[in-house]
C-alpha cells in the first residue's frame, strides 16, 4: 500500500472526526433546550421542539462517528506502524488515560470547582478534594467520559490484535458482541471509569475496523452510492424516534446507523471540490490537526455561559443558543491557539542534543 493511496483513504476519515468534534460543540450548547437529563442537568428544564430532532440525530451520530473512525486508524496504524502490543498499549495510555487525568486535574476540576457548575456526578458546592477524588477513579468525568470507554475498547482489541488478520473477522465479531454483553450487562453497575457505558463503543470500533478491511471496494463505489446509503441511514433513524424506540439493541443501531450516517456522507463529500477547498483552508487545517484539543477543552465554556446569558436572554431559545455557540467556539478556539504557542515555545526552549 503507497502512501499515497494511504493518504487518500484518510481525507475522509479526517474529514468526518474533525466536523463531528466541532459539532458536538454545537450539540452541547442545544442541550440547554432538550430533555430533562441526569448527564446535563444545567438546563432550562424545558424541551425545545424545534431542537429535539437535531439534538437526537447528533446524539447517535457525532460520538458514535469518532469511534468509527478510531477503529479504522486503529488497523491502520497496525498495519502502517508495526508495535509490539505492549507498545500499541502504551501509546494508548498515554493518549487516552493520560490525557484524561492531565485535562481532569488542570482543567475540569479546577473550572468547575471554581465557578461551581453542577454536572453529571459532580453536586453543587463540590470542594477540589472531592472534585480530585472523584475524577481520579473515574467517575465526575465530564465530557472527558469519551476517552475511557475508547481505552477499553482500544484494550480488547489490543489483546485480540492476532485475529486481525482478515481471516477471522467472524470470530472477531463473535468476541467484540460478547465483550459488549459484558461490558452492558456483567459491569453495568460499575461506575469507576465509565465502564458501564463502554458497550457500544465495542460494536462501532469493530465495525470502522470492518470499514478498513473492505475501504478497497467501498473506494470504487460513486458519490450517489454513498448518499443513497447515508439517505437510507438517516430514514431508519427517524423512523425508530418516530415510533420511540430506546431498548438496549435498538440503542447499540442506532449508534451504529449514526455513525456510519456520518461516514458516508463523508466518503461523498471527500470527492467534491469543496472538500479540495476545505483542506487547503488554514482555518480547517488549524481544527484538523487541534480537533482533540478542541473537544477536550469545550464544555466548561458553555455551561459558564449558559449560566451569564440565561437570565438575559433565556426565553428566546435560538438567540440564546446562537450566542452560547458564538462565545464558546471563540473561547475554545483561543485557549487552543494559546496552547499550541506555549507548546512549541517550550519545546523551542528545550536543548536538543544530538
């Protein structure tokens, strides 16, 4: 495989991962208008109708399409990067589990400490040591959760990285839907290190792992294909909201359905000129290569503006939600090109010897 086709079969997947980061900060601001939850309950308490459809579709969509493409780079990089598994373990670690705790001890903890914002595991008038506490064993994550359920899943198949060969893919499924049943089932009720809310991820990351095997003859299909496929997906998903239905299977679908939505639209959208224009762009090409900077810097921005704005402007839901979205894409964006330059100045300050 030449690099270059390498290169091309990832435009998409960058594509994908990118617009779905930034739109999940679009998705978080909504929430404020959608229904009453116990994993976002700063809120207004009321459900907006206008919102409710689009806040449902990015839920099953923009996750669910970033571990789908964590599953294709996943083989990718197997096959690109040969590692021992305890390499691919420890690289792992140290993307997934320690960010977690560097983001979770300098950033989550003090934000929401500081302005004593309420969250899913985190009550009102928290002390630091308590807020340190229950981030150290995993369980005030925040929108940090993401990267725990990815380890576990990044773990099974570290361990099972042999079967990967194309030959036992029916094998593999076989022992990703049974990790699945564990994780939802067995540890449903451990709540250290959102272990209970890893089951999904298990199908999802197998099927972007499935996505790569077969990227050969999915490559020669044409645009259309990919978004009569997308158009499809998106029919089935309106349909299980039309007739609400939320039981566990229905749920590991429609993640699947949502992510894989995403990944068509994107394996369309790769081929446009629009696309050729986008990549070139620096504005893009800044989100691309700061997208992970970009999601694990988000939340706290908005609920801290949702709580200065609501009582100004709260009743009227498209204003305030087009004002959360304007302050915090501003604020993230900032913050992040502030890292990058005291990055690489300590970097630059670093003596390299030869």
């Amino acid at each position: 495989m030449s690099q270059e086709v390498t290169n091309a079969k990832k435009i998409h997947i960058s594509e994908t991962k990118t617009i779905a980061i930034l739109l999940i900060i679009f998705y978080h601001c909504m929430l404020f208008y959608g229904s009453e939850s116990a994993h976002w309950p700063l809120s207004t308490g009321i459900s907006s109708p206008m919102l409710m459809p689009l806040i449902s579709l990015l839920k099953v969509c923009l996750v669910p399409s970033l571990v789908l493409c964590s599953g294709f780079l996943f083989l990718l990089s197997t096959k690109n990067h040969p590692r021992t598994k305890f390499g691919m373990l420890k690289n792992r670690a140290k993307r997934l589990v320690l960010t977690y705790f560097i983001y979770g001890a300098l950033w989550l903890v003090p934000l929401y400490t500081f302005f004593d914002i309420r969250t899913w595991c985190r009550p009102l008038h928290m002390d630091f040591i308590s807020g340190f506490i229950l981030m150290g064993i995993g369980v005030f994550t925040d929108h940090l959760w993401f990267l725990w359920p990815l380890f576990w899943v990044s773990l099974f198949f570290i361990i099972i990285r042999n079967l990967l060969d194309g030959k036992k893919l029916i094998l593999v499924g076989a022992l990703t839907i049974l990790a699945a049943i564990s994780f939802e089932s067995i540890l449903s009720g451990v709540s250290y290190y959102c272990i209970r809310e890893s089951g999904p991820f298990f199908i999802i990351f197998y099927a972007g792992i499935l996505l790569y095997y077969f990227n050969e003859n999915i490559e020669k299909w044409d645009s259309k294909t990919y978004y009569m496929i997308a158009l499809g997906l998106l029919g089935l998903l309106l349909l299980t909201d039309y007739f609400n239905l939320e039981r566990n299977v229905i749920h590991y679908i429609k993640e699947l359905f949502g992510a894989l939505l995403f990944y068509f639209i994107f394996m369309g959208f790769s081929r446009t000129s629009f696309s050729d224009k986008l990549n070139q762009s620096r504005f893009y090409r800044f989100c691309e290569s700061h997208s992970i900077n970009i999601y694990l810097l988000g939340c706290p921005f908005m609920q801290i503006y949702f709580r200065m704005i609501y009582p100004i402007i709260g009743t009227n839901v498209l204003l305030t939600v087009l004002c959360l979205c304007i302050l915090s894409y501003v604020s993230i964006f900032i913050v992040v090109w502030v890292q990058d330059k005291l990055k690489k100045g300590l970097i630059n300050k670093i003596p390299i010897s030869n």
